[in-house]
C-alpha cells in the first residue's frame, strides 16, 4: 500500500517550524553588525590602494575608467644619473591623484590596465562618509590602504597562472 | 479570454498611456487602475494600467521605458573592456550571464577562442549566475502571493552562491570577469570544493521550496490554470526561456545551439511542462535550478587544466564586421548584435532582452483574469526592469 | 469585580480607575506580548533571522519604540478624503477589540460584566469592526483602498458565520452561554468518567476548535486569508492612506483583537483560566487566573502566527468558496454531532 502522502499544507509547517527549532538551537544567519564582522573573499572588490613608487603618470587608468573619476597630475623631474658622469634621468612625479568613489564603479578595470602593478585591489570596504566630497580619496589615503591589501591567493589545481607578489 | 474588439475602449486605453496622467474617476463601468510604477509587485519600475470591471480586467497595458538607461547609446563611446562592466547591470540578479553574449560576439568577429580551461569555467559561472537569479524568483514568487517566509530562504541560500561569486571575481552582483579571450584570472585555491558545498545547500533550498510553496494546496490553487500560454501564442510574441518551455516547447539554447560555452559536452536535461499555467512556470524554473546545480557540478569534476586567457593584443580592437550570438540567459534568450569599424569601441550594439518580450504578452494575457490573478501571472513570468528598459 | 472582596472599602471612584487601568492593560499587554512574541521574534526565527536585538534587551523595547516612530509622525489626510469619516474609522474598530475584553473571564471573580450572554455578547460586538474598515477604505478617496475595504467587507461578514456556528457547538455541551459557567463546565467536566483534568472542549470539539481558528484567521485578516490588505497587490488595502499615529490604532487594534480573540478560543476550548488539578472555586484562582489564560493565549496564538508566516493567501472568491461551501457545511454537522451526542450520553 503507497504511503498516504501528508497534504502540502503541512509539509509547509513543517519547514518553517524545522528553520525555527534551527535558528533557536543553532544560531541564525544573520550576523550583529557592527558587533560581529564577516570578513569579505580576499579578492573583494573593496576598496583601491595606490603604491605610489612604481606609478608614472602614464594616465592609462584616468583613460580606461568607464566613468572618468581618477584625477592624476605630475609633473616631470630630473633624477641624478645612475652612474656618475652618465645622464640625468627624466622620472614623473605624482602631484595629485585622486579617486573620486562616489563615481567609482568597482569594476576593476585600472587596477587591471596598469602595466606597472601600482593599483590593487583590497577588501576594505567601511569608509563611508557622512560628507560626498570625503569620498574623494587623496594620494595620501589611496598609500594607506595598501596595508589592507591581502596577499595574492594560490590558485587551483589544474591553472597555469603565475601568483603574484605585492609590492610592500 | 476573448480578443478586444472594441476599437474605441483600445484606443481609450492608448490615450491614456499616452497622457500619462492618472484617471481617478470613478466610473462604473470600468475603473482605470495603475498598477506601478511604485508598487511591491513589479519588479520594479513597471507600469500596467488596467481597466477593471469589479475585480476583472477587460483590458491591460505595460507602459514600459521608467528604467531606461540608454545602454545601446551609451556603449557607442566605450572600449570594450568597459561594455563589459556596464552589461553586467542589465540583468543584475544573473549578472556573469549578461557579459558572456557580448563577448562571444566579440571573440567572433576577432575570431579568436578561449582556451578550454576559460571555456569550462565560464559555463560553471554561467550556471552559477542562473542559480542565483532563479532562486530569488522561487522565493519571490511566494512573496508576491503572500507567503512572506520563502524569499528569506531564498536570500539566506542565495548569499552562499554570491560568496562563491565572490571568491573568484571579487564582486557579488557585478562580476565583470569576462574578458575578449578567456577570464580575468584563474580560480583560487578551494573554490571547487567550497562549492560543491554550496550546490548541495541549493539543493536542500530547493526540496524546501518544493514542500514550502510548490506543494502548498493554496499556492496550487492560486496558480493552476491561470495565465494558461498556449505555445504557439507565446513563440509569435517571442516568448523565451522558461516560460516557453513551460508551455510544451522542448527548445533550449544550451542543446540547440552551438553557443560558445560547454554545455553540449555535459549530462543534463531541459525541463518542459505541457500545461502553461503560472504554475508550469515555476515548477520548470525550481527543476532549471537542480540541473543548473548538475551541470556546475560536472563542469567542476572536469576543468581541464591550461591557461585561462588565449593571447590577444593589449589594447583591444575589433575588426569590421558584425556578429549576433544569443545564449540561453536566465530570464530567457539574450543576444548582442554588435557592429564594428575596427576601432577601439563598438559602432554600434543591439541587445535582445528576453523580458522585453516576455512582457509583451501581457495585453493578451491579463484580459479576463482577476486583479489577484494579474499578479500572481507577472510573478511567474519574472522579468527584470533592467532587461526589460535596458 | 464586584464580587471581589479587598481589605479595604474602595471608594466608587477609585474602583472605577481601577477598573479602566486593568481593562486598557487587559487589552495592551495581550497586544505588546504578540507583537514582540510572535511578530518580531517568532517571525525571524522562521526566516533564520533573529529580528530586533537592538532596542533593550533582546529588542523588547522595540514596540516602544515604534510607537515613539509613529507618534512623531506628520498627520497627513488626503485631500480628497472625507475628514471626520476618515479620522473616524480608527475609534470604530478599536471600539469593537475594547467591548469583546468586558466578557473575558480572568479568574473565579475577575470579569468585568458577568452576563448570561456573555458569548453571544462577544461576537456581537466583534462585528463592529467591519463598519470601522468600511470607512477607512471609503473615506481614503483611493481605489486602492477602495478595493481593499470591499473585499475586507465581504470576507468578514462571509466568517461570522462559521465562527458562530463553531461556538454553537461549545455552548451545546456546557449548556449556557455564560462565558464563567463554560469555564466550569470545561474544569469540572468528566471525559467518559475521568475527572482527572476536567474536560476541556478541545478534545471532543476539535473540529469546532479547527474552525474557529480558520474563522478567527480571517475575521483578523491575516494571511492566508488577508485579500483586503494584500500587500503585494494593494498596497496594504483599506490602510493605505493612514500613517502615523492613525495607523498605529489600527496596527494595535489588529494585534489587540488577535489576542482576545486567543483568549476567547482558550476560554472556549482549553479552559480558560482553570488549570487541572486544584479546585476551580479556590480564591487562588484569583490571582495566578490572568497569567494561566495568558498562557493559554500565547499557545493559540503561536498556532495562527504559525499559519500566518507559512501559507500565501487565497484569492477572494476561493475565500468566500471555503467559507460557504466548506466551513459552514461543517460546522452544522459539528453542530448536529454535537447535539446528538449531548442528547444521548
């Protein structure tokens, strides 16, 4: 004889009386923020670091940010030579560069162009300010958040990409 | 359900989406009630004006166009690399899903493939992206009946698969990890295996909802024989997705096409339902999210190993040409077309949402039904204003 | 309480305060409790969430602070709304959830009017509520609310009925319709010859109890049968123009009623205020009777929060279809059951 099916209705009741009996016992999902903090992926895309000394001012991330909220200005200085009596070197210098975040989309596309690995990506993401203009980060700001960025993660078994180093 | 022939009530109702005012008269021989474009139902920003007779709709109209954005005109001055991160908000619950049309399409005018390792992890992200946006509507649908507790299950299981998300792409909503020849990056260490974790929590969600909601005798009783589509009716208004195939019609581009992704190499099956009720269309749906769970588990048993980003040049630029490719999104058939001159950004890009026409059968659906029925009829047929305004 | 005897000879004034204090207690803590209990709490725990925790210890202030919200509130009043109506409506059905706590009996001695009638007296006056909702939704001037008071119209006369009929057969086995008299009926009854734990009518009106509580569920229109205040579809109904404190009296009233509504299903059916085992005429029963029945009300409430949170709603003519085609038919075979059986042992 097929087992009598139990009518749906109390199926129903039976689901949210088990999750009750659940989060009573075990705890439930939701975590009391701010007092508990969940730490976001490594990879989260929270918020960007600059580390100023490998950036030349080649403007590729001011070009390539779908929403035009990078600000960068530098200017050019001569260097004294590497060996005595050879050229001065011609190196940029940052004067300014600014990351406006109530523009920003957090797509990740500078810190993707920059051939010189000076933008990184870091999980930090409570910086939220009662004021607009706040959200524009300074020179200063973008060089202290690079002692939030993470180390690189391993990759899976199977890849054929290089991890890399973040400059310190 | 009888066609309106009534010309002069038509052309009423088209003056007054036309005028766009709100008619707050009362007469009794039909009340004009605007459902939208505030209100809890629609997802979003859409506007229905209906004409009631007591509590039956004589006649429905979507005024659609709240949330438009102006993407097609908007990509007309971006490189691709920044199309990509804009198509991601498209259809914001499923969003990988949105990148990877347009990105075939460009890796077939460059003609360029993605290496098998990038191949494979695009089709787990895809399905991931399904997941997450189906299980939301498994949930919401019981809100928009009155069942207040599954869109919590829902939200609290569908976090886990957003973390996964997270994980690899380092955004939970807007992934923008497709790149012209494979992937941004690789997959870091664990992430399979965290995953099939996830996949067994979807699930058990899954076998929740089905006692929670599908099983329920009010919720059948709510959605058995209404909002009936029949199949040849929902083809010509260019119906797609899972609300086709809730109508009988065995046609899923994942088998059908060749689409770029692996899913012709797996073990799975398309789900179809005869009937083409509201309720057809969320059991179609909760069976999608179990096989969309097999097919991510199978392509994580078998990624092959190799690089995941084929060698194309720094600066990106498309040859002339133009290329269409569709794929089977979550809310139905997406498809780019995408013209190009040879430059840096595209000249011009045509997106085909699958809600655009999903609700476009409303006119032809909602006549006859109850108030309650109408709205028990645009939950199953789950759109999303950002497919549909683009 | 005119029966209770105090140390000390109150003056007629004071009695009467006291009097007022108790009832506006008998009706606001029921309320608070199920709000806090079941709203917040029970409600999250179902959605593996834990609801307020901020607001003192474990949220429980948090009504407070609600109400604190809602008095802070501007007044607004459509312009189209038809005033004195529209301010009206909230009194009206705060009239009725008041009026149905006079014939609730809190112990041997604690009633505030001891009629013969006292149940017939209740679900009179419970029906008073239908005119308060009636004008909310008219007076709103707003098809939304229009609709929803409709329906809201339909479905409470259409659940008077089964409720009633439900109660015929409670009335039939303790043979009067005095609501003290059911209690004692219930705590000095015998189930086939054992008096062990009197003979609460649960047990052999269980299909009247079932009744009650589908009657109960829609007469508060709570989900699954809540059609007139539909939130996905109307916006919250007849309610929807009402903000601030007005919404709070309504807010109040539904939770106030679903409480005395619990006290009147404990009375009927559990026992109300007895607790097996001690002798129902014990003046002990004066004191611990309130917090037995509170009880017993938490207990029936947790059944129809429960149903609450889990189903989603009918649609308004498969309503009316369970109320006339299936509900009423049962309750007269509940009822003939009731009265043959009566007859016969």
């Amino acid at each position: 004889m097929p087992n009598p099916k139990v009518p749906g209705l109390i199926k129903g009741l039976g689901v949210t009386m088990k999750t009750m009996l659940r989060t009573l016992t075990k705890g439930s999902h939701t975590v009391q923020y701010p007092k508990v903090k969940e730490a976001p992926t490594p990879r989260a895309r929270g918020v960007i670091a600059l580390h100023e000394e490998n950036c030349t001012s080649c403007m590729l991330c001011v070009r390539e940010c779908p929403d035009w909220c990078i600000y960068i200005e530098g200017h050019k200085y001569l260097a004294p030579p590497r060996r005595p009596g050879g050229k001065p070197r011609k190196k940029n210098a940052l004067d300014r560069f600014d990351i406006d975040y109530a523009l920003c989309m957090y797509c990740g596309i500078c810190v993707e162009v920059c051939p010189f690995e000076a933008l990184f990506w870091t999980p930090e993401f409570e910086y939220s300010e009662p004021k607009i203009a706040d959200l524009l980060h300074d020179k200063n700001l973008l060089g202290q958040w690079m002692e939030t960025v993470p180390e690189f993660t391993d990759y899976e078994a199977g890849s054929e990409a290089k991890k890399l180093e973040v400059p310190r | 359900m009888t066609a309106t022939t009534d010309a002069q009530q038509l052309a009423y109702i088209a003056g007054q989406a036309a005028d766009a005012r709100v008619n707050v008269e009362l007469e009794t021989e039909g009340m004009t009630l605007n459902i939208g474009p505030q209100h809890p139902a629609t997802h979003g920003t859409l506007r229905i004006i209906v004409r009631l007779d007591g509590e039956r709709v004589i006649a429905a109209e979507p005024v659609m166009g709240y949330m438009h954005r102006g993407y097609e005109k908007l990509v007309e001055v971006r490189t691709y690399p920044q199309v990509t991160t804009l198509v991601n908000r498209i259809d914001w619950l499923g969003s990988f899903a949105n990148e990877v049309p347009f990105i075939l399409a460009a890796e077939r005018l460059m003609e360029v493939e993605a290496p098998p390792r990038a191949q494979w992890i695009r089709t787990a992200l895809f399905e991931l992206s399904r997941i997450a946006n189906v299980v939301l509507f498994l949930g919401d649908m019981g809100v928009q009946l009155g069942a207040i507790t599954p869109v919590f299950f829902a939200f609290r299981d569908r976090e886990f698969v957003l973390n996964q998300i997270e994980a690899v792409t380092g955004g939970r909503f807007h992934p923008n990890f497709d790149r012209i020849g494979g992937l941004k990056d690789d997959l870091p260490k664990g992430w399979i295996v965290e995953t099939l974790g996830v996949l067994d929590r979807i699930r058990t969600f899954c076998d929740e909802m089905e006692d929670l909601v599908a099983g329920n005798e009010i919720f059948q009783a709510r959605t058995r024989g209404i909002g009936v589509i029949p199949a040849d009716v929902g083809l010509s208004y260019g119906m797609s997705g899972a609300n086709i195939r809730a109508s009988g019609v065995d046609w899923d581009l994942r088998r059908d096409s060749e689409m770029g992704l692996v899913h012709r190499e797996l073990d799975w099956k398309v789900w179809t339902h005869p009937d083409g009720d509201s309720f057809a269309r969320y059991w179609v749906r909760l069976q999608e999210v179990r096989e969309a769970c097999t097919i991510v588990e199978q392509c994580l048993e078998g990624i092959p190993s190799g690089p995941v980003m084929a060698k194309v040049p720094r600066i990106i630029k498309v040859p002339a040409g133009e290329a269409y490719v569709e794929t089977e999104n979550p809310l139905g058939v997406m498809g780019y077309y995408i013209v190009s001159k040879g430059e840096l950004v595209p000249y011009r890009v045509k997106i085909r949402s699958a809600s655009f026409n999903n609700v476009s059968i409303t006119p032809w659906l909602l006549e006859g039904v109850y108030v309650p029925d109408v709205i028990s009829i645009l939950a199953s047929l789950y759109f999303i204003l950002g497919d549909i305004d683009r | 309480m005119s029966t209770l005897t105090l140390a000390a000879e109150l003056a007629y004034w004071q009695q009467t305060s006291i009097r007022a204090v108790v009832g506006l207690v008998a009706v606001l803590l029921p309320a608070g409790t199920l709000v806090y209990l079941f709203l917040f709490k029970m409600m999250s725990f179902m959605q593996s969430r834990l609801g307020p925790m901020e607001a003192g210890p474990y949220g429980s202030l948090q009504l407070l602070a609600e109400v604190g919200k809602f008095l802070q509130k501007e007044d607004i009043v459509p312009a189209k709304a038809d005033r004195v109506v529209f301010k009206a409506a909230p009194f009206v059905v705060l009239v009725s959830t008041f009026l149905l706590v006079l014939v609730i009996p809190g112990g041997p001695d604690l009633v505030f009017i001891d009629v013969d009638t006292g149940i017939f007296l209740a679900l009179a006056v419970s029906s008073i509520s239908v005119i308060g909702i009636l004008m909310a939704g008219w007076a709103s001037a707003s098809k939304y609310s229009l609709l929803g008071a409709l329906r809201a119209t339909g479905q409470l006369i259409a659940y008077e009925l089964p409720l009633v009929l439900a109660v015929m057969g409670v009335v039939i086995q303790a043979g009067t319709l005095n609501m003290q008299g059911i209690v004692m009926a219930q705590a000095q009854g015998e189930i086939f010859g054992f008096g062990g734990i009197g003979s609460p009518f649960i047990i052999t009106q269980f299909l009247g109890f079932a009744i009650f509580l589908v009657a109960v569920q829609a007469e508060l229109t709570q989900p699954p049968f809540d059609m007139p205040v539909a939130e996905s579809e109307l916006v919250t109904g007849y309610l929807t123009e009402y903000s601030g404190m007005r919404f709070l009296m309504f807010f109040i009233g539904e939770f106030a009623t679903a409480g005395i509504f619990s006290a009147l299903a404990a009375t009927l059916f559990l026992g109300g205020w007895y607790v097996p085992g001690l002798d129902p005429t014990d003046n002990l029963f004066n004191v611990i009777g309130p917090m037995v029945l509170m009880g017993k009300v938490i207990l029936v409430a947790f059944l129809i929060f429960w149903f609450r949170f889990t189903y989603p709603r009918f649609r308004e003519d498969q309503l009316q279809t369970l109320a006339w085609k299936v509900l009423i038919p049962l309750s007269l075979v509940n009822i003939v059951v009731t009265g043959v059986l009566k007859v016969v042992f």
